[in-house]
C-alpha cells in the first residue's frame, strides 16, 4: 500500500508491502541500490529515510510476519508547491504540485494498470516542468487536473478498448476485408442490372443517388460508433476509401505527397509532406487533414474574456495546413510540372496538377455526444462558427457531426426531388436508423 506523509517542508511516501515477502525492498535497495514501486515510482537508497516495522520495534524481537514500512522522500515543499524531482517518476520533468487544493494519494500518480499519469503528460511537454495548479501561466488547473484523472481508462475500458480491437482486426479480415466504396459499387452493379441497355429515367438516377448517400451515411455512422478502437492511421485509411463520394468534385487521392519549402531554409530547399491531398476535375490540388473524432478537440476548456477559443490541437492543425497552402502557393509553375509528373499515375488519363490558390480541408472532432445529445452550448456552438468564418478564405473546417447533418440534408431533397412516396418513406426509414 503506498500513502503520502505531508509535512511543512515536504512530502514523503510510504510503502508498505503486500506480498512478495516481508524485505524484497530491502534486498533490491541493497543489491542494485535503487528500487521501484508500482512500476510508477522509482527510488535509490539514498532517498530510504527509515525502514520500521509494524507492531514491533525494527529489532530481532520483530514477528517475521510484521510488514515493514519503508518510507522515502518523495517531495521538498516550497513557494506554495510540493516539488518532486522528475527522476522518482521516470521523467526528465520536474513535477510541481500545488500544496493547497490537490489531496496525494496513489491515484494521482498511478492509473489502472499501474499506467503513470505524468509518464503520459511528459511525452506532450519534453524537458519543461509539468505544474499542476496554483497562479503559474504554464500551470494545468486543478479542475483540469481532476477531470483528467477521471477520464483515464479504468480496467473494464482497456478491457473492452482491447476485445474492441481484437473484434475489429479479425472483422477486417475475415468481414470487412473490402472497402465500402467496394460495397457501394457491387450494390450499383446488381441495383441497375435490369437498366442496361436502355437509358436511364430520371428517377432511376435520384433513387441511385439517395440509395449511395444513404449508405454513406450509414457506414460513417457505424465508424464513428467503434471509433475509440481504431487508431489514427486506420482511421485515416478508412475516411481515405470514401472521400471522394463524401466530397464528389474531387476525382484523386494522393497520400504522403513531396512539396518544396523554401522559405525555412533560404540557402536549401527543404522537402515537407503532406498526409493527403486531393485533386478536382479541373486538377486543382488541395490539402486535406483527417483527424479521429475525439469530443475535446475543438474548444478549450478555458474562457479568455467570456469567450471560447480553440484548442491546441485545433489550432496546431489550422497552423500545420496554412503552411502547406504557403510552401504549395510559393511554389508555383515548378510545381505543377513536379507534382503532375510524380502524381501523374494516380490521375485520370490527361489531367495535369494545378496550383491555384489551394485550400484545405479540416474533418475533426464532433460537436455532438454519442448519445446524440449536444456537446457544446450555445455560446461555444456561435464561437466554434466564428472560428470557422475567419479561416473560410482558405480552409473548411468539418466536424463529423457537420458530415452527418450534410448527408442527412443532401438525402432529404433527393427524397423531395424523387417524387415517390414509397421511394421517400424507404430512403427516411433506411437514413434515420443510425442517426445520433
């Protein structure tokens, strides 16, 4: 069991064993000289402030079976912070944690699984100190803090996360091994089947086109509801086989694609890579950026002067893109010659890349619950469009949410436009089955 002494020049932890017999901590601070607790804590010997056993003084008369209780330094405590230097968690940081307002126990440092909490943060802030609450402008709330501790997995998520993987890897294989445009395009095939040879009524053509729009919609629904167990790259893959029948004006996809940088260098060119761009029918190239549909992507949960302002995450994409549309625009004539002759296989037969005034295209985040219950409130709903507005010149940013209210419109008036009632309650039925 560990437990936390707090005292007024600094902290101390205790550890009292369970199992492995009464001095393994003994014999691993004498043989090695340091010692590791919970996979999370790791100590020397000369951070063992005292060694005591319970029930009896720390002497021969002690009973084999009394549990010591080994007790180290953990933390100096000054200028309202409790400082614990970074090589006891396994870190380069440095980890100061407010004195007043955050209780220490285990699961401050320890998730399930002996996973380390500030393990994880460290990898997002390399070298620098990680500061948990007080008046430091570098500082994670205390509030954040706490909602942090709470959304880490517990033992029946990672479970549940790794049957879900399991479920989806075999699913891919033995299930799902081709793609739904794949799925689409056989449904077509047996769906017009009686219309070859003849030319095809109008409301043949919107009833193919309700049918394609309404599987879209039903297949990014299914995603989304499975989506904490793919990762970032199988997600991207996923969207990748569907984008150009979400987005019909584009006719390529190219992935991981070379351009020029001039500009950070000005004696050498630098190449950058784009993950994904795509091509319209005029050959237009464009950026796009394909992001997993996490919740808490879009809006800080901090207010500046009563208003929300994006998340780092968000503005780090927006940053990323507007420098792909730079080095792309600066390129210039040069680069439709490269690009076109690079590219030029995964092209329709005589389309030539152009670069002319390039934008991007942002699919992120979900500003709606899984329930189908909003996730932001209207304040944050009128910030995000703003957001949106001041960056439309050169991007679009989509969330998943806005992709589902597209396709819903889109079949919607395909349905009006066809005419049929019969044709109308079997699109509504089939479109609505799987909404949020």
């Amino acid at each position: 069991m560990i437990s936390f002494e707090v005292g007024s020049k600094g902290v101390t932890l205790e550890y009292e064993p369970h199992f492995g017999g009464n001095a393994w901590v003994t014999r691993e601070l004498k043989a090695a000289g340091k010692v590791t607790l919970s996979r999370v804590f790791f100590f020397r010997s000369s951070d063992l402030v005292a060694e005591t056993a319970h029930g009896a003084a720390h002497d021969d008369e002690a009973d084999e079976d009394d549990r010591p209780l080994y007790r180290f330094r953990f933390a100096t405590t000054k200028n309202g912070y409790h400082r614990i230097p970074g090589r006891i968690l396994g870190i380069d940081n440095d980890v100061l944690i407010v004195a007043e307002g955050i209780a220490l126990d285990r699961k401050v440092f320890v998730a399930e699984r002996n996973i380390s909490i500030f393990r994880r943060i460290a990898k997002l802030k390399p070298g620098s100190e990680i500061v948990v609450g007080g008046d430091r402008v570098d500082s994670i709330a205390v509030e954040a803090f706490g909602e942090l501790l709470e959304r880490f997995p517990n033992s029946i998520e990672v479970d549940r996360y790794a049957a879900a993987r399991v479920e989806t890897i075999l699913g891919e294989f033995f299930d799902g091994a081709t793609s739904a445009r794949d799925h689409y395009e056989s449904y077509l095939n047996r769906r017009n089947a009686g219309a070859r040879g003849r030319a095809l009524r109008r409301d043949e053509l919107l009833r193919a086109e309700i049918d394609k729009f309404v599987y879209l919609r039903e297949t990014l629904s299914s995603w989304l509801a499975r989506a904490a167990s793919y990762s970032e790259k199988e997600w991207q893959k996923m969207v990748v086989g569907v984008i150009l029948l979400l987005f019909p004006k584009y006719v390529a996809v190219l992935e991981n694609v070379r351009i020029a940088d001039f500009y950070s260098r000005p004696d050498k060119r630098k190449n950058r890579y784009v993950d994904l761009c795509v091509v319209d029918a005029n050959g237009n190239i464009d950026v796009i950026e394909i992001k997993k549909p996490f919740d808490d992507i879009l809006l800080s949960r901090g207010i500046y002067r009563g208003n929300s302002v994006p998340t780092k995450e968000l503005s780090d994409t927006i940053m990323q893109a507007e420098k792909y549309l730079f080095h792309l625009s600066k390129w210039g004539v040069e680069g439709e010659r490269e690009l076109s002759k690079r590219y030029g296989s995964a092209l329709p037969a005589g389309l030539q890349i152009r670069v002319t005034n390039p934008k991007a295209l942002l699919l992120l985040g979900r500003d709606r619950r899984t329930d189908g219950t909003g996730g932001l409130t209207e304040n944050q709903s009128f910030d995000l469009e703003v957001i949106k507005r001041k960056y439309v010149n050169m991007m679009d940013i989509v969330t998943y949410d806005d992709l589902l209210r597209r396709l819903d419109r889109i079949i919607v008036s395909l349905t009006e436009r066809a005419g049929s009632a019969g044709l109308g309650q079997r699109a509504d039925k089939r479109g609505t089955e799987r909404r949020d």
